[in-house]
C-alpha cells in the first residue's frame, strides 16, 4: 500500500508512494530550535521553539536515497511510509530525520522544494514559536483503497492529503469504474 509519497508543488506526477515506523527514525539531527511533541494532526509533530523567518531554510529531508523498485521491495506491506518522490520519477528519499516528522497541513506554513537532487523545507511565512511546522505533502499515486484522510484542521482542509490532480485523477477513475459497472449489469439484464 505505501504507494505514495510527498512530492514538490509544481513537480510532474510520476509513478510513486510514502514509510517505517516513526520511533524507529532519528530524532536529534536538526537544529536545536525544532521539537518533535505529540500533535493533534498526526502522533508526532515538529514544533518550533523560537521565530522563523518566511523564506528561511527550516529542515532538509535527509535520508537514504532509494529507487522506486527498492522502496517497493522494502515497504510493500507498510502501513505507512516516509518516502519523498524526486522530480526524476526514478527515486525517492526514505526520511529519517528532523523533517520526516513535519506534518502535513492543507493551510502549511512551510513548502517542500527540490534543489539539486536535496529536498528542503522553507517557511512561506514567518513562525511563532511554539507553532508546528507543517508543508502540503501532495500525496499521488497511493492505493485506490487508501483516501489517506487528512485532519489538519484548516479552513480550506480538502481532506485528504493527495494533491489537488491526485484527487481529481482519483475522481475521475472511480468515475470510470462505476460507469465500467452499470455497462456490465446491463449487459446482464
Ligand atoms: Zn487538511
């Protein structure tokens, strides 16, 4: 089922996923002014403990870089994944650090932004402390069972985590399907 994963805004949506437990992930590689306290959004959050700027770099999603095929191998079976799909459309970071805890948010105060092959995780505003640090994960490409629902919380929360074309592809194919079986109980009639 973890056939889905975070991807950039504005990337181009390619084959996918998103990971292993969380407590089995690294939590003391950012900088000292980011917490990871239990959050109404998910289990765990990443909290901020002093002002940040918009524009500034909050974390970097650091992981080992997996193909696609060795993600699959390796979380075929994982509820839940912490993969981050690269524009490439051939790889994928498995987060183990500071940044695989950010969660996600439909009203973020941060974006996710590929440069060179790194993934970063920028304010679009500024941060208070105390506030959780939270991007758009525009999930793809997931299973079709799974709606990955999303409970951020926010005035324009669409609930789900997909992408706003990932939710329209996915419409648009469960369209398909129901139309695929009223032909068939037809031709049965
Ligand atoms: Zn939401």
């Amino acid at each position: 089922m973890p056939r889905k994963r975070s991807q950039p805004k504005n990337s181009p949506p390619e084959k996918s996923f998103e990971t292993k437990p969380r407590h089995a992930r690294k939590r003391g590689d950012g900088p000292p002014h980011l917490l990871i306290q239990r959050s109404n959004i998910d289990t765990d959050g990443c909290y901020t403990t002093r002002l940040i700027r918009k524009g500034e770099l909050v974390a970097e999603y650091t992981g080992p870089r997996l193909t696609i095929k060795q993600a699959d191998v390796l979380y075929d079976h994982s509820p839940r994944t912490y993969l981050f799909g690269l524009t490439d459309g051939q790889h994928v970071i498995d987060g183990e650090g500071v940044a695989a805890f950010i969660n996600h948010s439909c009203d973020p105060n941060c974006e996710a932004d590929e440069v060179n092959g790194r993934v970063l995780i920028n304010a679009i505003r500024d941060i208070h402390a105390g506030e959780e640090i939270t991007y758009d994960y525009n999930l793809y490409d997931g299973d079709p069972e799974d709606p990955s629902l999303c409970y951020c919380g926010a005035k324009n929360c669409r609930g789900s985590m997909y992408s706003e074309a990932e939710l329209t592809r996915r419409t648009k194919a469960a369209k398909r399907k129901e139309a695929g079986k009223i032909k068939r109980n037809r031709r049965a009639t």
